[in-house]
C-alpha cells in the first residue's frame, strides 16, 4: 500500500510547483548545511520551510572558532509577476540554537534566539527546473543567551536575555523547481 500512495504523492507534488534550495553561501560560513522547501499556492503565493545546521568546531587548543547552530523557519513569499521568477520578497518566523565564537574573542556566547524575519532578492530562471536566487534578509526577537569567557574553561561570565536585530539571510541560492 505504502508503495503506491508515495508515487502518487510525488506525482501531485510536482504538479503543484514545489522547489528545493540550497543557499550557497551557508557552506561558505564555516559549512553551515541548509535546506528549504517550498510550496505554490497561487500565482503570486509561497509558503516554504527550512532549517540550517552547522556542528563543526575548526582549529586546534590555541585558535578555535565556531558558529554552530540547529536553526529552523517557516515562512510565505509574495512575487509580484509570477511564482519562482522575478523580484519578491517574504516574512518568516525562526528558531536558533546557536553555540558561537573564538579563542580569540573576548567571550563565546551560546543561547536560544526565536522571533521574525523580512528578506528580498530576485530569482532568476536558469531553465524550467533550475532557479538561482540572491537576496538580502534581517530578523528581530528575543535571545536568551549564556557567554562564557572561552570556549574551552566554561566560566560563566553573563546570562540574560534580551531583544536582537540581526542580518540574518545573505542568498545564493541554487533551487531546483519540479
């Protein structure tokens, strides 16, 4: 049974404009690994969901630096000529793990951020199946954070919380649209 229903399932996917992305510029920042799906419900409507995830730590004792991070948001994007081509732009809401910083920073700082997010660019076609997109985002919310004084001795040097505006999407992204 489950054999058959999956082929259907793809079949009425891919009539209904779904893409996959990757952004480019996120293996760029210390190999962060990303994906993001999304959906077409009309003409000038997306709806799309991704996650970033990043659990490398590079250098040896003297120079370590991280940005680790489990990140995952959900969103829509408005085209204001047609669906997967064209300007647009989009809002989101986003969740962050992040454990980030240096041996050669003042403090690395680890914590929980959530809150909202606009981003724009341009899609451009490549072929009916292949996109390439770029664009530029910002999000603001709430963090809750713990900074320690280095990555390796964990002494606690501040907690707390507070509000954050934050670039957040820098895009070169590579989609695939069935």
């Amino acid at each position: 049974m489950m054999i058959v229903a999956i082929p259907a399932l793809w079949t009425a996917a891919g009539a209904q404009n779904v893409a996959l992305s990757t952004n480019l510029a996120g293996y760029a920042f210390l190999g962060t690994m990303n994906l993001e799906a999304s959906y077409a419900l009309a003409q000038h409507w997306s709806v799309n969901a991704g996650m970033r995830y990043n659990p490398f730590t590079f250098g040896a004792e003297d120079s370590v630096i991280q940005a680790r991070q489990q990140a995952y948001a959900l969103g829509a994007r408005y085209w204001p000529w047609h669906i997967y081509s064209g300007w647009w732009v989009a809002g989101k809401m986003q969740y962050q793990e992040y454990n980030a910083g240096s041996s050669k920073t003042a403090y690395t700082a680890e914590g929980d951020r959530i809150g909202s997010g606009l981003t724009g660019g341009y899609t451009f076609m490549l072929n009916p199946h292949l996109n390439f997109e770029v664009g530029l985002g910002v999000w603001a919310g709430y963090d809750k954070y713990v900074r320690y004084e280095c990555p390796k001795c964990g002494r606690i040097v501040g907690e707390g919380s507070q509000f954050f505006l934050l670039p957040d999407d820098v895009l070169l992204m590579l989609s695939y649209v069935f």
